[in-house]
C-alpha cells in the first residue's frame, strides 16, 4: 500500500556520470528499508522511496557518503526553506549552486591545463621537428618538459581521478575511468621514455588532450546547466519579500513570514508573493508563468491570485490563504520534481547500455594496443590507437540522450499549466488511440446557464428573463444562479421582488410589481390550472437537446419558457477537433441520460459517447476500451473521476486550479481548458522524436568512431589522433545536449 511509503528527495553535490545513474539507482537499492530509487544525472536530483519511519534522509545521505557521494536535502525541504536558500544564492552563488561549483572548477582546471599545454608544445620535440625550429641544446629542457606535462595530467586531470575513485566505490566504470585510463597510460609511458628508455615521448598529445577533454567537459556542463536551469526558476518566481499590512501601515517582511489571514498589498507591476483572496481592489494579473494562460487575467473582491504571478495594473489588498507547501508553486515544484527524477523505460535502456559501452571502450581499446603492437606497428603508435579508442567510447552522449529531453519537456510543459506526474506518460501519450473525456466540468462548464428563452405571451424575451430573475435572485438553487447570472451579463434591470415564496421540488413565487409570478417546473404550471401539454412540441424539442424547461407564470398567463442547460465550453469544439486532426478517437463519458449525452456530442462532432454511466462504471468503460487493444487516455476532474483516471493507460486531471497535486491522475491540468490535451499529445511526440533522435546519434556516432579510432582506415592513411578523439567525444556529448534544448522553440 502507498502510504506504507515516503519519498526522500536528496541534491547530489558531487558530480555523477550520467551513465553512472543506474549504478547509484542499484546501490541506493540495495540500502535498507529502501523501496526505490531514481537518480536524475541533468539536475543532480536522486529520489528515495522508503517504508516510512524506518529510515530518515540524514541515514541515506550517511550511506551515499561512505560510498564517496555527497548529498544535502536541498530538494527535500520545505518551499519556505527553497526560498531562503534560493535567496542566498542569488547572494553567494559560487558557494550554494552545486552546478555552478562542478562547471567553475572543471573551468578553473581547464584553463591551468591550456596554460601549462603552452609550453609543453613548445618543448616538444615532435612540435619542433614540425614547426622546424630547435631550441638551444640543454638537459633543463627535458626536466622542464616532464614539469609542465605534469601540471597538466595531475593537476588537470585531477577532477577524472577523483571521479573514478567514486565510480570505485558504486562498484563501475565510467567515463572518470576511461579518461583517467587515457591519460595515466599516456602519462606513465612518456616518463619511462624519458628516464628508463630511449624512445619518443608522449607529452604533447596527452597534453593536448587533458586539455581538450577538460574544454568539451566545462562546456557540456555549461550545456547541461542551461537545461536543468528550468525548475530553479520556478522558486525564483516567488518575490523574497512582501508588502504586510500591519496597523494600518505597510511593512515590509520576508514572504516566508506570511501567515494565513494577513493582509498584504501588492502593487502595480509587483509580483504577487503567495496565495490569496483580493480584499479590496481592482487589477489584471498576468499569470502565463503559472497557469501558461497568455491574456492576463481581470482580479476584483474575492478573486483568487497566485504566489509568482504578476500584478499588472491596480494595486490590490489580499488576504493570505495558503503557506508554505500548500501553494501553487510549492505543488508544481514537487511535481515538477517528481517528474525528472521519474524515468520512462527508453532511458532506463540507455542507463544499462551507456554502464556496458565503458566495458566495451576498455575491451575494444586493450584489444587495438595488442593487434598493432602484434603487428609490428611500435608501442607508441599501438598506444596512441588504443587511448584514442578509450577517449572516443565515451558513453557520456548515451547517457545524457534521454534525461536532458526529459528535464526541458516537463519544464516546458509546467510553464505551460501542464503537470507532467511521471515521465512515462509523456512515453505513452504519444501512442495514445482514444481520448475519453469526463463530461460535465470537462467538456462543459459544470454550471447551468440560459440557453434559449421563449415568448408566449405579452411579456417580450428581455421581460421575461427580468422577471425571472427578480424572483431567483432570492434563490440558492443552481438554476436561479444560472437565470441570475444570465440577467447579469446582459445587463438587465434590478428589478424588486417581494414575498417570496419557495415551493419545495416546483419553484417558486413573489410579487414582481403588479404581478404575482411564479416560476419553475411543469407540476408548478399544472397547479396553476394550466395545461403544460398544450406547449409539448416546444418542451419536447428542447428536453431532446439535454436542456431544463423553466416556466414563467404571471397574473396573465403563461409568459414564456426558459431552457437551461450545462453549457458547453467555447473551447471544447477546437479541442474535439484538433485532436481528431491528429488522428486520435474522441469519446465522452457521463453519467446523464442518452438523451442529453446525444445532444452534446452531436454538437461537439462526437459519434462515440458513453451515458448513463455511473460513478462507478467509469473505471469498466475504459478497461472495455483496453480490451479491444486500444491505449486509452482519460479526462476527468480528478475526484470522481479518479478510479477511471488510474484504471486509463495515461490519467489527465483538468481545472485543478491552485490545487495542483491530484493523486489519481498522470498529468495535471491547472486550465480548465480541454485543448491542453492536444497540447500534451503534442508535446509528447516532439519529445519521444528528441530522444529518439538523440538515441540514434549516440548510438551512431560510437558504432562509426570505435572502429576508426580502432585503425580500421590506417591502410588508407587515416590515423584518429587523441586529441581530435577527445574533440569528437565532447561534441558528441555537446550536441545530445543542444538537440534537446532546441525542444525549447517547438510549438505545442
């Protein structure tokens, strides 16, 4: 059972291989009293799920640290405290940004490698020869040669030693292993060369490529940075501090001192700091960050606003309603969280296979040292094959393919007002055969509004809805509130009604000037000793469409009809089409008679719809809908939909709102808007083409460099130098990296 669980969530601050992720997923695995664990390579975040109360985060961080990784629970803790710690660092970076840390020391290492490469270049022998210049003849030249390699290998290449010994530790072998392997082998030959044998050294080259390797690593990360820059973004869009209403005066206080039920003031062109209630104030919030609608949104009394919005035009006074994790940002952070640390099956097949492709690099590069060494080639040169073998199998690209696109994807689709839960449904969406949506709430507004009023008497349509109105204005029932509102928009008169009367399960009666009017259903009219029968087509025409009849009585007669319906939202006949555009089934399912589901479908262009369905039929519709082999996504409101939710292969929870963590569902919603799905369906296939695509070049680009590195084109002149290995090995990587952050310009 779920709740037998919790989910620890840890912020790696060492720097992990991403084809290592596996092998920290199995470790953590094999820790007591853990269920499951998901490490993401691109953000630094590992998620821990463990029986609850067995074992805490601090026990966790204490095995990872025996095992050389370092963790803190900086994405663990509560919003209040990501706040604070986002704050300072936007004080002190260098210091509480993890990423920032890994990139500027790979940078710091990197430029004292190029330093020093300079003047091995310029001593080296070989670089002489080529350049045809000589230096003054000197023993202090060679010891100078030994010094400067030295700086660059051991003190350059000193961040891939230090990772290999942690790959040692998770029982692996890494890219740490590979390049530490390349230049130590290099390294040791050139001194035996030197001092125990005379034969030509080796200084240059792996100069040259410790420096390479350290350029195409800062810059990967630099890359890799820019992608998982998405979700630190999303704390950064709550505003330190606010505007507390204390006394009658303004104070300014941290956000994260809020307290349900303070009052706060927010200017025009002010971000909103938390969730709340407008108090007093007129405004329009632009809320595209959160909710990805792009008009911003008219605010007045008693409107609700978002933590991370922003107050466009008036100032506001809001009442706090929520702290803390109970936010809207809070819940998509966490979601958002959940989601990149979640993995879709493609990547944890490229997890396994990036592990083996280190062990094939150092098989393959053992096996070139020995064939042109058997062949007579000579120890440098089998040498110079075999490292370059090593540094080209890099299995970082393979590595990085999939969670780069995943951590973009479900940022983009959270700015979006998409909630991605688990990265396996953006895998399924695109396979998705039919979209079933949830009527009302869904595809309609879920309220009852004036469809139709019909004249029948003296009383003109606009009277008639005037009078009506004046009446249900006293009125509760969800009926009234839909004539009201209806009188309301088209900015009737406010017309007095008096002694009203309520007519349990008929309607209702008041004086409304000279007339005494009642208004309700036909058992009402029929009371009032007038024949409902004799208005049976009308009344029949329109109950065929799914719509409630309301009669208007007054001292003359009967004055009009007023039909009511669940209206269909604007929006729901574009959704409806552009999916089957994108060549997908669209079904209904509703609980209402086969009369008004008819009606509803006809005029949304459905010809499949299921009624009468009962609450707890939901689920058996979609598993009869599996069963005839097609992939079924659900759309519901997420709280009676919820077992049909779970029971659908992906579960879409719509107009979640400010309340955003919806357990039943795969995907949240925060519009009420049904064209988001078509927008999911989308996003989803641009992301499965983006690791496909990366995939494909990773796998391509190491079944193509291997057997060139290996010397397979030697005959025909062409030797793969180290250095251009290591070139070849960042871009590799670079690009997977570049491919995924061009999913940022797709349009969904």
């Amino acid at each position: 059972m779920e709740n037998q669980y919790e989910t620890i969530r840890l912020e790696v601050r060492d720097y992990i291989s991403p084809e290592c992720s596996c092998k920290v997923e199995d470790m953590v695995n094999s820790f007591k009293h853990v269920a499951e664990s998901t490490f993401d390579p691109v953000n630094n975040l590992l998620t821990v799920k463990v029986h609850k109360g067995m074992v805490d985060a601090s026990g966790i961080i204490e095995e990872l640290k025996k095992c050389g990784v370092r963790c803190e629970e900086g994405k663990s803790v509560p919003v209040k405290a990501r706040i604070e710690h986002e704050a300072m660092k936007m004080k002190k970076p260098a210091s509480h940004d993890h990423h920032a840390m890994m990139e500027a020391e790979m940078k710091r290492h990197f430029i004292v490698a190029a330093i020093f490469t300079v003047p091995v270049l310029i001593l080296s022998p070989s670089i002489q020869a080529w350049a045809g210049y000589t230096l003054p003849p000197s023993p202090a030249w060679s010891l100078l040669l030994v010094l400067t390699a030295s700086v660059v290998v051991l003190y350059g290449g000193f961040v891939f030693y230090k990772g290999s010994i942690r790959s040692f530790k998770l029982h692996t072998l890494d890219m740490n292993v590979l390049v530490s392997l390349a230049l130590l082998s290099g390294y040791l030959y050139s001194l035996g060369s030197t001092f125990f044998f005379k034969a030509p050294d080796f200084y240059w080259e792996i100069s040259t490529l410790a420096t390479f390797i350290l350029f195409g690593h800062w810059m990967e990360m630099k890359a890799a940075r820019s992608a998982s820059g998405a979700l630190k973004e999303l704390v950064k869009l709550i505003p330190p501090i606010a505007n507390l209403i204390k006394n009658d005066e303004v104070v300014e206080v941290p956000t994260t001192d809020l307290k349900v039920g303070d009052i706060i003031l927010i200017k025009p062109g002010e971000k909103v700091p938390i969730d709340g209630v407008v108090m007093e104030g007129e405004t329009s919030i632009n809320e595209s960050m959160v909710t990805g609608e792009s008009k911003p949104v008219e605010k007045k009394k008693e409107s609700e606003v978002i933590g991370g919005t922003i107050n466009v035009e008036g100032a506001i006074r809001v009442r706090v309603t929520k702290t803390g994790e109970d936010t809207a940002i809070a819940q998509i952070i966490s979601l958002v969280e959940q989601a990149i640390t979640s993995k879709p099956k493609v990547q944890k097949f490229a997890d396994r296979a990036a592990n083996y492709l280190t062990l094939i690099a150092i098989f393959v590069g053992g096996g070139t040292f020995i064939f042109w060494y058997g062949v007579g080639a000579g120890g440098l040169f089998a040498l110079t094959l075999a490292i370059t073998v090593i540094v080209i199998t890099c299995p970082h690209a393979l590595g990085l393919a999939v969670p780069v696109v995943t951590s973009i994807s479900t940022t983009m689709a959270a700015n979006r007002g998409i909630l991605v839960k688990n990265a396996e449904a953006l895998e399924i969406a695109k396979n998705i055969d039919i979209v079933v949506f949830d009527k009302t709430g869904t595809l309609t507004r879920g309220e009852f509004g004036v469809t139709d009023i019909i004249k029948l008497g003296d009383l003109s349509e606009k009277e008639i809805l005037e009078t009506a109105a004046a009446i249900e204005v006293n009125s509760e029932h969800v009926i009234a509130k839909g004539i009201v509102k209806k009188a309301q928009e088209d900015s009737l008169k406010n017309i007095k009604a008096e002694k009203f009367t309520a007519i349990p399960g008929k309607g209702a009666k008041a004086n409304v000037g000279d007339n005494e009017v009642h208004i309700g259903n036909a058992s009402l009219v029929r009371d009032l000793k007038i024949n409902p029968e004799e208005y049976e087509d009308v009344v029949s025409s329109l109950s065929s469409q799914g719509k409630t009849v309301v009669y208007v009585v007054t001292n003359r007669g009967l004055q009009g009809l007023i039909a009511m319906a669940d209206l269909i939202r604007d929006e729901s006949k574009d959704a409806v089409k552009t999916l089957k555009e994108l060549g997908l089934e669209v079904a209904m399912l509703t609980g209402d008679n086969k009369q008004t589901a008819a009606y509803v479908a006809k005029e949304l262009g459905l010809t499949t719809f299921f009624a009468e369905v009962l609450p707890e039929q939901k689920a058996s519709t979609i598993k009869g809908l599996q069963d005839q082999g097609k992939r079924v996504a659900m759309v519901g409101d997420g709280i009676n939909d919820a077992p049909a939710l779970v029971q659908a292969d992906v579960g879409i929870a719509i107009g979640a709102g400010t309340d955003v963590a919806v357990e039943s569902a795969d995907v949240v919603l925060i519009k009420n808007d049904p064209r988001d799905v078509s927008k999911l369906i989308t996003l989803s296939k641009k992301t499965m083409r983006k690791m496909n695509e990366n995939l494909v070049w990773a796998t391509g680009y190491n079944v193509v460099a291997i057997p060139i590195a290996a010397g397979i084109l030697v005959p025909f002149g062409i030797v793969l130098r180290p250095e251009v290995a290591a070139v070849t090995m960042s871009l590799s990587s670079i690009s997977v990296v570049v491919n995924a952050l061009l999913l940022k310009r797709a349009k969904i």
